[in-house]
C-alpha cells in the first residue's frame, strides 16, 4: 500500500529479460533508499519487489509480463529514463495522499497542459473513465493527484509547481504516456453494484427502482 507522495526519483541502468521475467536495475536519488530483499516499491506507480541490493544507491526489482505490458515501460523503458519512487506506507503512518495499491489499470496520454498547470489525459481504454470523478484521486505514474473534471473521453488535473519539481510529471509534454491506477473504492463500488449471482444467473446488486424497492429503500 502506498500513499502516492513520491519520496524521490530514480533512473532505470539495466533493464533484462530472463525466464518470463523483466529485471529491472534502478539507482535512487537517496541512498539506502531499498532497505531489505521483499520489499515492495512503487515504480511509477507499479508495485515491484526488490530482488537484490547492489549497493547504497542500486538495486533491482521484478515485473511480471503483466505489470510491462499494462504499463508504458513496454514500449518506453531503456537505460537513462528517469522514474517515481515511493516505498510502501508504514502501518501507522501518515496517510497524506491517498490509498494507492501500486496496481497500474492501465495508460493515458498528456493531451494538453497549459500556462495555468492544467493537465488533460485521455485513457487509451476508455473504460477506465467509470473510476475517475470529478474532485475524486487518482493515481498518475504513481502520483497522488485530484481530479479537475472527468468527462466520456478525458480528465483533468491541476499540477502545482511543487509537484512538478519534485517527479517526473515535470518533464511530460503533449502526447506523453503515464500509468493511471483509479481509487479503488470505486473498483469495489462497481464490482458490487453490478456482481453477478451465477447459481441463478441473475445481477442481484444491479441497481435500479425495482432492486431498491425489493432492499427496501424506496
């Protein structure tokens, strides 16, 4: 579980593929910053495992084919690009973001940003859309932001510059691709209203005036 507060930013030096699996070599902006083998850290804004402590600065961590695929690092990682990262949120620390599980939903692209830091994405899958309302959170390459307005195809967010400082947000331009992970208090809200009884192949929590008559409420 993260908070979506990027501790600092790393750059990726190695990047292999072996039996299935994507390594990833990263060097941190801090040091000691991966403290143990296990440890989960959000690499703009996907939860990966570190797999080995290099030194001070280095470590390497795991992907899974499905984590590459779902995210831009499929078309876009190599040597040299720069990421977020955070380390997993402490039991009893302070929750200033909000709950991010680090599992990206898929990728938006940067259509515009003006002079007044207004950021506009457009979610390659659509769908992803029924997550994301207006004044609601989202998670943006692992970035806790709010949302402006969320509309059929696109949303908007406001980027103050002290956000913009200190992640990679700072450097995306019109037509930039970032990882977006929706609340997942709406994925549980959706998956709920619309669960499927298949023993007898009916929507039991399928909202509509008749279901709510039938609980009572109206």
């Amino acid at each position: 579980m993260f908070t979506g507060l990027i501790e600092t930013m790393g750059r990726v030096e190695a990047l292999n593929k072996s039996g299935g699996v994507y390594e990833l070599e990263l060097k941190a902006g801090i040091k000691n910053f991966a403290e143990f083998i296990g440890q989960s850290i959000s690499v703009s804004g996907a939860c990966l495992t570190v797999t080995e402590i290099l030194n001070e600065f280095n470590f390497r961590v795991q992907l899974m084919p499905e984590s590459f695929n779902r995210t831009w690092f499929k078309d876009s990682l190599r040597p040299g690009v720069r990421l977020n990262l955070e380390r997993a949120l402490k039991l009893g620390g302070r929750l200033d973001g909000h709950l991010v599980l680090g599992h990206v939903d898929g990728v938006a692209v940067l259509r515009s940003l003006d002079n007044n830091k207004i950021a506009v994405f457009e979610p390659e899958d659509h769908n992803l859309l029924r997550g994301i309302v207006n004044k609601g959170s989202v998670a943006v390459d692992g970035v806790s932001l709010t949302v402006i307005e969320a509309g059929d195809k696109t949303f908007s967010l406001g980027l103050i510059p002290e956000t913009l400082k200190n992640c990679t947000l700072g450097e995306i331009k019109a037509g930039s691709r970032v990882n977006i992970e929706t609340d997942i208090l709406g994925k549980f809200v959706e998956r709920l209203l619309n669960f499927k009884d298949f023993k007898n192949n009916k929507n039991n929590f399928n909202l509509s005036l008749e279901r709510l008559s039938e609980l009572g409420y109206v």
